[in-house]
C-alpha cells in the first residue's frame, strides 16, 4: 500500500416527513400529526477500502440543531 487515498465530498440535504397516530390514544403527541422536515449540509470521507466516514450538521423545522459523526463500513 504505497498510497493512501482520501477525498473529502461535500453535499446539502433535505428530507421532510409526516407523522400519524391512527390510534388517538395522545401518548407523546409533541409529533402526531405534523410535517416534520430537516435541512442540512455534510461531508463524505471516504478512506481506507470500502470504510466512509460521513459528517453532518442540519436544522429542523422545530428549531433543533445538531451534528452527526456516522461510520460506514461495507459487509462483505
């Protein structure tokens, strides 16, 4: 392994969703029956064989802010 490849590729997302609560029971209703959405940026790092290391931050539509650090590695 003479070389050691690394890229960095950064990308925006949006992703949106509906909650629903068939029963009416109004356990935990703080997200029954609302849009919920989110919007973010991130980073895709790919390294070493099939491993990715994915970086993320994003706002939501209740406000809520927050940043994800994900693992990726490919079964084989």
């Amino acid at each position: 392994m003479r070389h050691f490849a690394l890229g960095v590729y950064p990308y925006v997302y949006a992703d949106a969703g509906y909650t629903d609560d068939p029963t009416g029971n109004g356990n935990d209703a703080s997200y029954r029956n609302k849009l919920l959405g989110t919007v973010g940026i991130g980073l895709y790092v790919p390294y070493i064989y099939d491993n990715l290391l994915r970086l993320e931050y994003g706002l939501s539509m209740q406000g809520q802010a927050g940043f994800q650090i994900n693992f990726v590695h490919a079964l084989k």
